[in-house]
C-alpha cells in the first residue's frame, strides 16, 4: 500500500463540494456526462445556494463531461504525478492523454503482432546473435536503459521517475522510430535473414517493454502479453509474477546509439526541411558527407530514412568531394554531415538565398564572439584546458556550418543563373 499526497483539482485548490470539484475516481474510470455531474449535486445534501456556484465550477472544468479513461490510465497518472513530499494537481486532461497512451500501446503491440505473423516462434532466449542491424542495436541499448532507469527509480519509490522512463521507451523510441523503421524490413519480399532478425528483436522489446510498463497499467499490459507467443524459457501464467525486465551488459551499446543519433538527426532536419519549404511528397534528398565513414553509414541506413521522413521518396548518400546537384536547400546537421532538399522549381531562390545569409550571418557572429573570447590577454593560462578545447571546437563547428551555408549560396547562384 502506497500512502501518496494529497490529490488537489488542476489549479490546485482542496477539492470541495461547494466549489464543485471533487473528482470521483470512478467517474474518471467509467466517464459521466456534465449533466450528471450537475444532477449529483441536486441530489447531495450541498446548501441550495452553493449548488449555483458548484455548477459553474463544473462547467468550467468539466465542459464536456469527464471523459471515459479507464482504470490503467488513471494509475498511470496518480504515478507519473507522484514525487517526494509533494500535493498533486490532478488534470483529467492528463490522464486522458494517458488513455490514448494506452490505445497507441494496444494498435502497436497489435500491429507489431502482425509483422510478426501467426507463424513466427521467438528464440529460446535473449541473447544477441550478433547479425543484428544498426537500428536493432540501437532499440535493445534503449531498452536496456529504460528498464535500468525504471528499476533504480523503482527501489527509490520514485514513480514519477519509473513512469518517464517507460512511457519515454514505448511513445518516442519504440513507436515513433523502431516499429516504423523496420516496415521495409518486415515485407514478405524483403530479405529473410534480416526480416527474421528485426522480428526477434520486436518481439523482446514488446515482452519486456509490456513487462516494464505492468506496474503501472496492469490490465492492458496483462491483455496484451496473453496474446504475445513465449519463450521456451518463460514458464510464467501471468506477466505479473514473471521476472521483472533488468540491465544487461550485453545490450549496453553507446557506439550504436551515437551511430543511429545521427540517423535521427539527418531525419529530423530533412522533415524541418520539407515543412519549411512546403515540399511533402515526392521529396528527394542528398547527404553530403566530409568522411567516407558517414558516408558508408548515411548509405546503409537511407531506406530507414526514408521511411521515417513522411512523404519521402528517396536519399543519396554522397561521398567525400562529390558534388551536390543544384537547386537545393540544406541544413547543417553536423561538421561532417549536411542534408539537401532539392527545391528545383518549388521556391523563390532569391528569398532562399536570403534566408541561408541569414544563416551564414548568425554562425560568423557566434563564431566571432567565441573567437574574440580567445583573444583576451593571458587566455592559455587563465582559462581551463577542458573549457579552452570547446571553445577551439565550437569554432570549428561554425566554420564548417559557414563553409557548408556559403557553398549552398553558390549552388542557388549557379541554378538561378542557368535559369
């Protein structure tokens, strides 16, 4: 039995029956019209006169009723508010965002469930095979720590803690990247091997993300884990009496998560890119790169980048010296690594020219400022080693930004002269 503090409404105020918000845990779980919250307070025992002000109160805050949100909605809230020593503001807004957390958990597992297929067997354990792809690497190491994060958070009693991080697992690393990346993969055309691999790894971070997240949303999670196929291993009924997920060494993988950060970032700026220029289908991209090693690994990701840039048809990766094709806009992602939008015939290029002079004009004046800084007397001996080498490489982090922004200007300059 966990004894939290006290539940206030969401402007913090005691919950009161003549200020007409008292929320009912039960009409939070099952939901209740405006209307019959207002009838509940005709029928109390509340003085006729603060019966008025109750119902404005409650058409204030409740104008549409409370919706339907469940009881794994409403526990997982009541944990992610918990901290140390603190009242908290309960927002039935909040906790029917959880409840669409819970239906994104039931179409993804469900989804999931079908690119693996109704044949598909799990492997006897957990264990890497070592033929794992980049982005496989990349979810396990996430999975990895969020079950660590969770389980420290846990021993603290600090829900609060344990709930971003699960939560942050299943909506930002599992849904939003791994499950869309992998579609290509899992086709029945695509490469059995690789199909095969992508499936197990789904498969464990489906049980044991189910398995971090029981806790907190028992009965979803219960649900779903029944439909889950089982490890020879897993002799267990119930999820909840079986191992709760832990760290492994064997998943810990910071090279794959700095690989793949990358990746996210090329696809991060290439999705600002086509906002900004309204260009949102039929998008082509071009990744210039200073090194033959991002090269090689913009190369071997570019479809998983193109899956998860929306309406993108297609990414090139450029080697080292290779030119980039005129009539394209470009944001730097790094000091080794560009994307370029090819806006041939879709935008005003000298308003783009203006924009990337802009760009340029901002990166040399922060630039300048760290290289005055550098210039003040006594600098070597008076200022860290540690803070001096950031310094040098903030540096040389805008002159690559100019040097890339300024040959962007060029390429604008050469497409509206053949124009």
């Amino acid at each position: 039995v966990f004894c939290h503090a006290l539940v206030r409404d969401a402007q913090g105020r005691k919950m009161s029956k003549s200020l007409g918000n008292v929320i009912d845990p039960i009409d939070v779980i099952e939901g209740i019209s405006l209307e019959q919250l207002h009838a509940r307070l005709e029928a109390g025992n509340i003085d006729p006169r603060e019966v008025k002000k109750a119902k404005l109160g409650q058409s204030k805050d409740y104008p549409d009723g409370i919706p339907e949100c469940g009881t794994d909605a409403l526990r997982f809230t009541l944990c992610a508010y918990t901290s140390s020593g603190r009242d908290m503001n309960l927002n039935v807004m909040r906790v029917d965002g959880y409840r669409k957390f819970c239906n994104k958990l039931w179409n993804a597992t469900r989804f999931a469930l079908m690119k693996l297929g109704e044949d598909f067997v799990p492997s006897t354990d957990a264990a890497l095979t070592g033929h794992e792809s980049l982005a496989e690497r990349w979810i396990l190491h996430r999975l990895n720590v969020a079950a660590r994060n969770a389980s420290a958070a846990l021993t603290d009693m600090n829900f609060m803690a344990a709930t971003t991080a699960v939560h942050s697992f299943w909506l930002y690393e599992l849904c939003d990247v791994y499950i869309e990346y992998i579609k290509p993969i899992t086709t029945p055309d695509a490469d059995a091997a690789a199909r095969h691999s992508a499936q197990q790894t789904l498969f464990t971070c489906l049980d044991q993300g189910l398995k971090l997240l029981h806790p907190f949303m028992p009965f979803v999670t219960e649900e779903l884990w029944q439909r889950l196929p089982r490890r020879a291993s897993e002799t267990s009924p119930s999820i909840s009496v079986s191992a709760y997920p832990e760290s492994r060494s064997d998943y810990e993988n910071s090279q794959a998560e700095s690989e793949f950060e990358l990746i996210m970032s090329i696809t991060k700026a290439g999705r600002s890119l086509t906002a900004d220029y309204n260009v949102l289908s039929k998008s082509t991209f071009f990744i210039s790169n200073a090194s033959n090693a991002s090269h090689a690994l913009v190369s071997a990701q570019s479809d998983g980048i193109v899956t998860l840039i929306k309406g993108c048809q297609s990414v090139t990766s450029l080697a080292p010296e290779e030119p980039v094709p005129a009539g394209c806009a470009l944001v730097s992602v790094s000091d080794e690594v560009a994307i370029h939008l090819l806006v041939r015939g879709q935008v005003d290029i000298d308003q783009e020219i203006g924009k990337i002079e802009k760009k340029v004009a901002k990166a040399t004046g922060l630039k300048d400022g760290l290289v005055a800084k550098t210039k003040v007397p006594n600098y070597e001996t008076n200022v860290p080693e540690e803070v001096r080498e950031t310094n040098a490489s903030k540096i040389g982090d805008y002159e690559a930004e100019i040097n890339v922004l300024q040959k962007a200007i060029e390429t604008f300059l050469t497409l509206k002269g053949s124009n």
